[in-house]
C-alpha cells in the first residue's frame, strides 16, 4: 500500500497554518484527540515504508511524544518495528529499542511533513534520540517521502 498523500497533503496544510500552540491544539481537537491523530500518522507511515530499503534490517524504534515540551501532561508511547521486509507499528512500548526518540506531537508532525529538518531538530535539542543515533538516520531513508 502506497503513502496516503490526500491525508498528507491535508497535515502538510495545517502544519503550515499553525503556529506556536496550534498544533498541539490541532492534536487536542482530532477525532480520537492525539491519539486518533497519531494512530493516523503511524498508519502512513507504515504504507510509507520501502521495504528495498530496508532489506536484511531488524530494529524497533520507540517514540515518546508530549504535547508540549514540559514534563507535565500525557506521553503517548509508540514504536516502529521493521523486520523481515515490514514494518508495523503500536501503541506503547518494546522492550529493547534500537533508537528512541523524544519530541513534542507539533515537532513530529513537523518532521514527517519535512517543515523541520531532523538534523536541525536534534542539534537544537527539540528531538532527543537516544540509542543508535547514526542507525536513526538510516532509517529515515526507508520511507517515501511525498
């Protein structure tokens, strides 16, 4: 299954149309709240998957996503598993990550949609990985990119 670009062009939208808090209200008002809205994300991005890509690899990324940057509020825990040529992802938590990364949901949404450049984010401390850092930038690669 190819990348929904309907539902990507539409989140490239209101990622250029909100600022500040927008998105982190954008997140607050999607049907299902920031869940439902990152249960969507994750879905195209397992349909952006490139498993030529990704041939021979195994690895589970984990994401831990805030609203905003302070230590308050809810963290929403999902991962990425690639093997065998798939990639699926989840709710919550895997055991032994091969990379975990830390941003708030308006920085993520802002990285999958290419407003932010990963390498700009991690050196400004808005994304944290921990782990295999040089294996996250390989892992960039196995996705299509609209």
């Amino acid at each position: 299954m190819a990348i929904d670009r309907t539902a990507f062009d539409r989140l490239a939208e209101v990622v250029a149309d909100r600022k500040g808090d927008g998105l982190a209200d954008y997140a607050r008002e999607h049907d299902g709240g920031p869940h439902g809205l990152l249960d969507d994300v994750f879905t195209n991005m397992t349909n952006a998957f490139l498993p030529g890509k990704a041939a021979g690899e195994r690895a589970d990324f984990q994401y831990v996503l805030r609203l905003d940057r302070s230590a308050e509020g809810e963290e929403y825990r999902y991962f990425l598993s690639v093997a065998d040529g798939t990639c699926c992802w989840g709710r919550g938590t895997v055991t032994d990550p091969k990379v975990t990364m830390q941003v708030t949901v308006p920085d993520f949404l802002r990285l999958v949609t290419g407003k932010l450049n990963s390498m700009q984010a991690f050196l400004t401390r808005r994304v944290r990985i921990s782990g295999d850092t040089f294996y996250a930038t390989k892992f960039e690669k196995w996705f299509e990119r609209p």
